[in-house]
C-alpha cells in the first residue's frame, strides 16, 4: 500500500534540492563524474549522478543498490539502443530541474502548499520515482524520506570539490561518501567506482519430456526476434500503486517481418514463465528456428539453456529491427 509523504517531509526535500542548484554542480561534473554514498557496511551503496554539463536537461539522480547500478551502466553502454528502450534498465529516484509545463497538476499543488515560487526554464524543481515495468512518478513517503539523506550526502560531496578536493573521474574513480563507523564520521575519498557484475542467472528448463518433445520438432533456416518491447502509453489499474508501462513480450520473423506472438506484460507477472511459454509454443506449433535473437544478456540468460539444448542459436542485438519498426508506430504518441 503506497503511503503519500507528508508536506514537512516534502518541504525537507525541497530545501536540500534548491539548496543543490545553488551550488551548480553541472559547472563542474559530467554525468559520469560519480558521486558514491555507502551509508553503512551492512547497506549497498547508492551511486549519485549530476546531469546538466551538457545544458539540456539537469537533475540529480540516485541509483539504490547493486541491481540498480548495474542498469545505470546498462544504459550508459547502450547507446545503440533504441532511446525509447533504455527505460526498462531505469531505477532510480530523480532531482529534476526544468520548466513548469513538465509538472503534474499534483506536483504543482505541492510546490504551491508549499509556497515556493519558481521561475523560468531550468527553474521548476520536481521529483520522479523510476521503476521498471512503471510509469514515471511521484516518490512515495519512504523514497521522500530516503532521498532527502541522499541528497543532503551529495550536497556535502559537491561542497568538498568545490573546497578543493580532488577527484581523478576521467580514470574511473569516484568520490566516496561513507560512513566510518568505528570512528562515528561522514569521511570523503576518491576510490574506484563501483560497477556491479552484469553477468545474469541461467534460466533452467527440467522437463525432460518436454524437451525431448522440443528436440523431434522440425528446424528450418528461420531468424526470431524476441524482447519485451516498452510501449509509449500508461494503464491505470487499482490493482498497482501507480500507472505501469505498456509492455508487449513480442516475437516476430525477422526475414518476413511478420508479427507471430504479442502478449501484453503487467509488473506482477512471471517474465521467465512468459518467455519460456512463448518460444515453446512456437517451437511446437511452428518447428525449432535457427537463430533467436534478443535485446540483452537478460533476455539471454533467461533462454540459453532451453535454446542449448534444443540446437537453437541465441544471438544479443541491441537493434531488434524488425520489433523497433514495429515500436517506433506508437511513439508519435507521450505519456
């Protein structure tokens, strides 16, 4: 059950933020230039990135955790992606400096409660929670809570550098904020920056009389395109706390362009259960196709084994042409 933050704890998390974009972190950092906050040895650590350098969009975002990470770099070394894909790879909690027409009418009531007044591009400050399989939105009270510490641990970092601290950030280091429990301090350092394995568990099929039965289909020369492709639309369902994204788990033949299978994905469901019923349905309909292609190492760990030992091909791609021609029809459309 979604708790909402209370307006105190709302105000808290403006003032750190406002405080922020007084210091003008974009002047020094690149979105690259990490800022890590280990508030604990028992805690993962959150990695912090500024964006604004550039002069398009400025923020502050915050990646909880390992598997969080883990997508921060996904989408760092994905750039020949399509744009509108990356999101699946997107969990983090988001300081967004921008202009007021980018508000929700809820955002804008609590800026108003709050009586603060912005203006101006750049100016309008608002906060986005990012989680995969969801639409972009507000942070419910813990993620409020949580990232106000956050925040307040990246202000101190930037206050460091901007006292004089140095950080070698083209080399692959970062500045470590942590906590010295033995000494009870908040210390700063430059250590190597944190980047999570990005290998993935093997999805294992045991049925031996199915696979025997997936062994006998016929194989022919044909080329499949698999993913769980996002959608530019929302659903609203009371089932869910907030808006989840349109998915669609999608195989298509490559070769004729041919659509073969589209089923639509909530967050409750089972993705390795739904990949696995939907090549084996083909394979048993259909016959055993030469290659299968997929987005990721994800999508890959998931169908390695059951395509090892049916003698099919899986191959990563991050241009799945025939499924991103398919996708792009509905991105004239936003949120």
């Amino acid at each position: 059950m979604r708790t909402e933050a209370k307006l105190e704890e709302w105000r808290a998390l403006y003032d750190i933020a406002i405080k922020l974009k007084e210091l003008k972190p974009w002047e020094r950092l690149w979105d690259m230039d990490l800022i890590t906050i280990i508030e604990s040895n028992k805690k993962e650590p959150c990695v912090c990135s500024v964006m604004g350098k550039g002069g398009e969009c400025y923020g502050i975002a915050a990646y909880y955790g390992l598997d969080s990470i883990k997508g921060f770099f996904k989408m760092a070394y994905s750039s020949e992606m399509p744009s509108h894909q990356l999101i699946r790879y997107q969990n983090n909690v988001m300081c967004n400096y921008g202009n007021r027409d980018e508000l929700t009418t809820k955002e804008r009531d609590i800026i108003k409660k709050l009586d603060l007044k912005f203006r101006g591009k750049n100016n309008w400050i608002y906060f986005r929670t990012f989680e995969s399989g969801y639409v972009p939105y507000m942070p419910d009270r813990d993620e409020v809570l949580e990232f106000t510490k956050i925040l307040k641990h990246v202000y101190m970092a930037i206050d460091s550098l901007n006292k004089g601290m140095e950080i070698d950030f083209k080399n692959g280091k970062t500045l470590m904020r942590k906590f010295d429990e033995e000494n009870n301090i908040w210390v700063n350092s430059e250590e190597a920056v944190i980047i999570p394995d990005m290998d993935y568990p093997v999805a294992i099929l045991k049925d031996e009389l199915l696979i025997n039965r997936l062994k006998k289909q016929k194989q022919d020369n044909s080329i499949l395109e698999l993913d769980i492709a996002y959608l530019n639309s929302a659903i609203n369902d009371k089932q869910y706390d907030k808006p989840f994204i349109h998915r669609l788990c999608m195989l298509v033949d490559a070769r004729k362009g041919v659509v073969l299978s589209q089923n639509m994905v909530t967050p409750g469901d089972n993705v390795v259960d739904l990949i696995f019923e939907t090549v084996i349905n083909y394979i048993i309909r259909i016959g055993r196709p030469k290659n299968i292609v997929v987005r990721d190492a994800y999508m890959a760990s998931i169908l390695i084994d059951l395509c090892e030992q049916t003698d099919i091909e899986v191959i990563e791609s991050l241009n799945l042409h025939t499924i991103d021609e398919f996708v792009e029809s509905f991105y004239q459309f936003r949120f």
